[in-house]
C-alpha cells in the first residue's frame, strides 16, 4: 500500500485476525474470506484463499461453492451459521429473526463482531487488490 499512516492504523486489525487471537476456527474464518474475497473478483486474495480453505480442511466442493456463490451447507452449526451471515451480508440481504437468533445462540456476539469486522477487513484488501489488478500468482513487493 501506497499510505504508511493506513497501513500502521490497519496492522493491529490485522494482527487481530492471526490465529489464536480471535473467536473463529479456520474453517470458519475461512468461509468467511473466500465468500467476501470472491465477492470483490479480486484475483490474488480469492486464489490464496481457496488454497487455504482446503488446507485448513473445507473440502473442495465446498470451497468451489463458496467461490461461485452456489447453495452448500455444513453439518457443523457454527460453520453452517457463518456461511449464512457471510452470504447474507456480502450479498447486502436483510439478516433474518431466525438467522440473528442461530447466530447468537452458535457465536455470540463477539463471534458475530468478528465475522463481521473480518469480513469488513478482507473487503478493504480484495478491493485494493482488485484496483490495482495484482493477478494470483504475483509474488509481492519487497519490503
């Protein structure tokens, strides 16, 4: 990024969303970021990301259907539950009473909060990535 006062502001947000910091497994986390990061058609985050999906163990029909917006579903409640609200929310869709209320019930509001900011987060790259058209192989800047 081309604004170093951004990126210091934004690194703790961030640093947030590594592992062990927050509420999300990551299969869950990853639901989350392949539907947003798809949303956007930004080619390097979405490629990254349907690679660590499978590597974190969403099967590949799964990660594909998160990919093109297809209907799939998870037998695990929360997972199942964040694929909803991801879907609902990336498509600006009202979330229903129901959905609110499995939400609460699977992830409480601080689950909720993080589905919520990292999907928020992962817009904020896949937009700048897509502006800047970085292709999925590109090996990055030196730093």
């Amino acid at each position: 990024m081309h604004n170093p006062k951004l990126v210091k502001a934004a690194a703790p947000l961030g640093a947030h969303f590594h592992p062990g910091h927050y509420s999300l497994s990551e299969r869950e986390r990853e639901i989350a970021v392949i539907i947003i990061n798809s949303k956007w058609h930004s080619a390097y985050p979405t490629a990254a990301h349907e690679r660590r999906g499978k590597e974190v163990g969403l099967p590949a029909d799964k990660v594909e259907a998160l990919l093109s917006g297809l209907p799939t579903s998870f037998a695990d409640e929360r997972e199942q539950v964040v694929y909803e609200m991801a879907t609902a929310l990336a498509n600006s869709r009202w979330v229903s009473k129901g959905l609110y209320d499995r939400a609460v019930k699977a992830l409480g509001h601080v689950g909720i909060t993080d589905v919520i900011t990292l999907m928020g987060y992962y817009t904020s790259v896949s937009m700048t990535l897509a502006f800047y058209d970085v292709p999925a192989g590109a090996s990055g800047m030196a730093r």
